[in-house]
C-alpha cells in the first residue's frame, strides 16, 4: 500500500507577476489549487517541502493538501497536476494541484520502466523505446507508480503495442491507436536509412 503523504499551503491574497517574485526571494512557491467543481484557490507552499513531496510523489500519487485558513484547515485528496521550473536555476517557480473525488475514475500519464534484457538486443538488435508514458483511467488511489513492461522475450523488429500491457486491476490503458510502447529495430537498418535520406 502507497505511503500517504501531505503537503501544508496557505491561500494568498496578492497576486501578479511582483507578488510571486516576491514569494519566491522568500523560498515560497505560488501555486493554484482547482478541482472538477470549479474550485480554484491561489495558494503559496514552501518550497523545500514542496521538492520533497514531488520526489515521492511525482504526477501519478495521491497526497493530502492541507489548506490552511482562518475557519482551519481543510484537507484535499489532491495531484501535483503541473510544475513550472525556472530556466535556469533548479528552482519551481508554480505549481498547480488538482483535487480529485477518490470515488470517481480520473485519467492520467504514468511512466514507463522497461526491464529484461530483450532477445532480439542479444541478436544485435536495437532496444527502442518510442513512448515513456502511458495515459491510462482509474480510481485514484489505484494510479500506478509506473507501468513495468519486460521486454526479455522481444524479437528483432518486434514491438510490445499499448494493449499487450499488463496494467493491474482496475486500470485501464486510454488509446485509440494500438500504438507500439516499445521495439527491437536492426541498427544496421536503421543505418540504411539514414544513408538513403541523405
């Protein structure tokens, strides 16, 4: 079972590009808080926390936001939904949570980890991996962490598509192209056709 984690926010009152300079030289992070419902609450959080959580976190787990206000606090099944990063500097310059209903199917883009050694590698193939997320539906206390796929039965010129994943139970991968998540291709066909393109 995930670890359930939370992350304490305060509502902001000030908003506007000055403002959020401001709330950065502080080490605090603007952000938003929505939900399906239209809810939308600007928010700030201390960065440091912030980092720590999306470490474990990433897009795909669900944690407990803690808002804090005057009437007190108010605990949100929440997503970081989308971080803003500063160009240059390892710095998130915004942040964006989603509330989620732990009751109702969600739709989200989980990662994709290859292991195995595939056969056709051995045989001097080449391993591509032509998608590294999966957009699949679930509850959201069922999101995974990751889509796990072995490719050690992969021949050359063989390609693992999005309907042979094994997802488990009660997630469901989101297509409408039988697309190719990962495949064996021949480097030297790959050399050809470079060659012939140019």
């Amino acid at each position: 079972m995930k670890e359930q984690l939370s992350l304490a926010v305060t509502p902001r009152a000030t908003k506007g590009k000055g403002a959020c300079r401001r709330l950065r030289v502080e080490n605090l992070v603007p952000g938003i808080f929505y939900d399906s419902k239209g809810t939308n609450i600007p928010v700030m959080v201390a960065e440091l926390p912030l980092t720590k959580l999306r470490e474990k976190t990433g897009s795909s787990h669900v944690f407990d936001l803690v808002i804090e206000s005057e009437e007190g606090p108010q605990t949100r099944p929440s997503l970081i939904w989308n971080v803003q990063r500063h160009p240059t500097k390892p710095r998130i310059t915004h942040v964006d949570f989603y509330g989620v209903d732990l009751e109702k199917v969600i739709r989200v883009s989980v990662p994709v980890v290859v292991t195995g050694k595939a056969k056709g590698v051995v045989l001097g193939g080449k391993l591509e991996i032509f998608r590294d997320m999966v957009e699949v539906e679930c509850l959201p206390l069922s999101i995974p962490d990751m889509v796990t796929i072995d490719v050690s039965a992969l021949d050359t010129n063989e390609n693992i598509v999005v309907s042979d994943l094994v997802l488990p139970e009660g997630v469901k991968a989101v297509y409408e192209d039988n697309y190719a998540v990962v495949g064996v291709v021949f480097e030297a066909e790959e050399e050809e056709k470079t060659t012939a393109e140019s």
